[in-house]
C-alpha cells in the first residue's frame, strides 16, 4: 500500500514547498522506493495555462499534455517520474468534477457539500496522483491559514485517520527570521503550527526555512511548542545551489526518520549521482555569456524550466552559464547593443504581440554575426518570420497571431494555410483559440545528415508542444531555396525543427526541449548550445549580452 508524505507551509508564501517534496522524494528514491508526486493548488482556476507569467511563472506542460504548475518541474527534474493529469488539481478543477457529478444525478439528490463531497472528491484525486508508487509526496499549495486551502487540509486530515499511523506524515515549512541582524525567531513558526493543530493536523516533522543552521537550543525550543520531537525539527537552510538539497536534507537525517515513521526496510541512501551533480556545478572549466531575450524576465519564475536546461547543459558541458536576462521590449527602444558580448542567444516561447520586434533583432543579430542561437517555440516562429523578411525579401512576412492582413503569413494556423492553399481568404474571419493548443508529447522524425539527427543520436524523438500556430507548409519550397534546413516534422508533415547550414550553431524547435531536460541526464540540445558558446568564447568571436 501506498504511504504518503503530506507537505504543507505557513507564515508566508514561497519558501521553496516544491523544492523540498522534490528533494525528500528524491531522496526516497535513493533509497529504492518508487515515489510518485502530487500538487494541491487552492486557486479557482481549472489549470494555470490561462494564468499571465506576471502572476504565476512558468506553465509546465506533461507529457500527456496537461497545463500544471511549474513545481511539476522541479518534480521531474528530481525524481525519475513523468507526471501528468493526476498530478496537479486545482481547488477549479476539484469543484468542476463534483458540480459535473451532481448534474448528472450521482449524489441522488442529497445536498453537496464541502464535506465530505469536496473532499471525498480531493482524496480520490490524490489517490489517482499516487499510483503504485512506494511513497506519494503530496504538496498543499498557499499557506495554513488561507481560506482557500482548508478543504485540502481537511482532507488530507481525514486521510490521515482512514489510513492510519504508518501510512501517514506530515511535514510543515516554515519561515525562522532573524531580526537585528542576528536575533532568530522561533514565534512565527510556533504560530503556524498551532494553526495547522487547530485543524487537527499535527506535524511529524518541521523544516524550518532560515539563513543559517538553527543552534541547538533553538530547535528544543521549537520542538517543545510545537509537540514535535527534537530530532524532527530541521533547517531548511538558504543553499546556493538547490540541487545541494537533498544531501543538505539526508545529513540531517530528513529520510531515516521518513522511513522509520512510514515503516518501509529500505536499502541505505545512495546520493552518488547527485554529489557527481553538485561537484560538476561547482567545478566549471569555464563561464559563458547566454541571452536570453524574453517578455516576462522580470519574474524569472516564468522561464524556470529553461534557466534549469542552461544549467544542465552546462554540467554536461563543464561550463558555468551566466544567463542575462534581456526584456525584449528594451532591444526595441535601445537597438541590440546588449548583444555585443554575449556567446549566445536563446529566444524563448511566449504568447502576444508585444516584444516581439525585438526578439527578432535578436535572431538577426545572432543569425547575421555568427553567433550560437536556440529558438524555442515563438523562438522558432520569429526566426522564420525574420528569415523570410531579410533572406528571402518577404518584407511583410508575420504570423497571423500578430498580423492577420500579412500578405505572407508564414506563420499561421492549420486551418488558415490550409485555406491560403484551396485560395479561400478567411483569416480576416479569425480563428475560435479553443482546443486549438497543440500540447504534450508529440513524436518527430529528424532527416538525415541533420544537426538535430546528429545531436539526439536517433531518428526519431519524442517531446512536448505548447502552441497554436505552426510554420505556414505552403512556403516550404521558397524558404529551402533561401537555403533553410527544415531537419525535424511531426507525422502529419508539421515543421518542429529549423537550422541554417553554414553558421556555427543555429537550431530553433517548435517543441519545448527544457521541459524534459534533468540535472542528471541533460538534454542533448542544451548540453551541445552551451558548448557551441563555450566554443565561441575560446575562439574570441563576438559575443552576445551583458545585462
């Protein structure tokens, strides 16, 4: 049977929840155990793919395409599971599924109610999320105390007495300031947890989030109004490298008192691949410059996965990536002078019109001085559009996203070039934007003689989508002549991948690569960009930004 470790946080938001499931899970899982991953987000929102970046950071998409949150990331990139659509529920979605059940007569007309219906519909759900895995960490989303969150607590309460002493835990973050300069504050903590006993919750084990290794005396203190055993309380020290984490946690004995509570006879610990890890972050050969030319980069969280995939490559690569975060908006007003320095250029996904003119001076530049560039997704959108407007003289060249009366609309929904093609002028009409996305795991074939084939070593591949629009097929011809590559389709003959034969590094994919690239395994993409910028650094060829 199942066991399940129940995460939950209080005093404020963010203290890294998701970072601390991931490390515990991925430590169990060193252990021998199958660990599985499940996310509560009290918000009313079905999912976060119609949530602005500004507000909640980056959408993780899974492989059977579900829009989650982005802690399903770091999920991923800890512990050896592919999540999906059991493992992230909103409160949105939790209350979709029983107003559903109750139109169609299932509760036999008895009055619904947040308990037990809400909550009966909660611990179904988590039990979907935990499969057959050993372990199922389940992260609540918010803080104690938030009204949103409490039909989760609840039910992760009743949980709690239906299965039983050993197949239960709970683990609460908190925040343990220090104040004055050196005064550290236990209080903080001491009311978070009476708030979450208040519920009927009563914690196994504290991680106390804090600059530096709570003393001693401190931690007696915590345990003792708190109710929780000394040896449970532990510091969730600030690290300058999350993927420390786990072993941080072990040290302190985070998993032997996981395992002793759960009663699981697991093997020792064996952290070997996330010391090789850390050693390799921390002892880079080499730093290069990479710009990143986005819309969001004031809240970094909205490219986290792709941060992450720069910092994977660089593992694989020996290399310390120094990524500059570049607003597009700012290459539009300013020009491109913050490229001058850079060893790359990465142009990521995104929706809208804004910013885009200055993603594409970015590519320009890159294309036109020689310098290694990834496109990912609108990265790859921009890069045609930029092609067909400066190479092949398409001087009004556009997706039909940003322009629907472009006389070339290289970029375009299925259906539109599909019209342009049977000479019906429809795109003025619009398009409906419902179940028009293009999410999750796609295969694609990689032509041979390719840089992409030459990269992932294979003929064909498997990775996720999150888009709309799709290169416009009915200029293929045109753009091969221009003397494009097109060295990666989808099975029904959609572009994934574009390259320009003769530059030193130039690849964009319509896929989303970051989003299966781990700090373990890398990404072939990633791993082979860093070092096409490594390159240019030991050749001295122009760079591309400083921030």
């Amino acid at each position: 049977m199942t066991r399940f470790v129940f995460v939950t946080g209080g005093v404020v938001s963010s203290l890294g929840k998701g970072i601390a499931a991931a490390s515990l899970g991925a430590i169990l899982e060193a252990r021998g155990l199958k660990v599985s991953m499940v996310k509560l987000d009290p918000y009313i929102n079905v999912d976060p793919g119609t949530m602005s970046p500004f507000q909640h950071g980056e959408v993780f998409v899974t492989d059977d395409g579900t829009e989650t949150d982005l802690d399903l990331g770091h999920y991923e990139r800890f512990v050896h599971t592919t999540t999906g659509r059991h493992s992230n529920f909103t409160t949105g979605r939790i209350y979709e599924r029983v107003i559903a059940k109750e139109r169609r007569g299932d509760y036999l007309g008895a009055t619904v109610q947040v308990i037990p219906h809400i909550t009966d519909e909660i611990k179904r759900s988590i039990r979907l999320g935990a499969g057959d895995a050993d372990v199922c960490m389940v992260e609540i989303g918010g803080t104690v105390g938030d009204i949103e969150s409490l039909p989760f607590l609840e039910a992760i309460r009743q949980l709690g007495v239906e299965l039983g002493r050993n197949q239960v835990m709970y683990m609460h973050l908190t925040l343990v300031p220090v104040v004055s300069g050196s005064e550290i504050k236990t209080k903080p903590t001491q009311h978070s947890v009476k708030e979450l006993r208040g519920i009927g919750i009563q914690p196994d084990v504290l991680l106390c989030r804090c600059k530096d290794t709570i003393p001693d005396d401190q931690r007696r203190k915590i345990a003792l109004f708190t109710n929780v055993e000394e040896r449970a309380v532990f510091s969730a020290v600030d690290a300058d490298d999350i993927y420390k984490i786990p072993m941080l946690l072990h040290e302190q004995g985070l998993d032997a008192i996981v395992v002793e509570r759960l009663g699981l006879s697991v093997p020792p610990t064996d952290l070997t691949e996330w010391r090789a890890v850390v050693a390799a972050k921390a002892n880079p050969e080499v730093t290069v410059d990479i710009a990143m030319v986005g819309k969001y980069v004031q809240m970094r969280d909205s490219y986290i996965s792709l941060s992450e995939a720069l910092t994977h490559g660089g593992l694989k690569a020996r290399v310390r990536v120094n990524v500059h975060y570049i607003e597009a908006t700012d290459i539009e007003t300013g020009g491109t002078g913050c490229l001058e320095r850079m060893d790359a250029v990465l142009v990521p996904g995104g929706f809208g019109e804004r910013g885009i003119e200055g993603k594409m001076a970015a590519v320009r530049v890159a294309r036109e001085k020689g310098i290694a560039y990834l496109g990912i997704c609108l990265g790859m959108q921009l890069a045609v559009i930029e092609y067909g407007r400066n190479v092949l003289g398409l001087a009004k060249a556009n997706s039909t996203e940003f322009d629907r009366t472009s006389p070339h609309p290289v970029i375009a929904m299925i259906t539109e070039w599909k019209d342009q093609a049977r000479g019906e002028q429809q795109r003025s009409e619009g398009s409906d934007l419902g179940g028009t996305m293009r999410l999750g795991a796609q295969e694609v074939e990689l032509g041979e003689g390719t840089l992409a084939r030459q990269l992932y070593g294979q003929p064909m591949i498997r990775e996720r989508h999150r888009h709309r629009y799709e290169f416009n097929n009915n200029y293929l011809d045109q753009y091969r002549q221009a003397g494009l590559r097109f060295s990666g389709f989808s099975h029904d003959g959609l572009v994934e991948i574009v390259e320009l034969p003769g530059h030193p590094w130039f690849l964009a994919t319509q896929f989303h690569p970051e989003f299966t690239s781990t700090p373990r395994g890398g990404h072939p993409l990633f791993t082979s960009f860093v070092r096409a910028a490594r390159a240019a650094r030991a050749a001295h060829l122009p760079k591309a930004v400083s921030s």
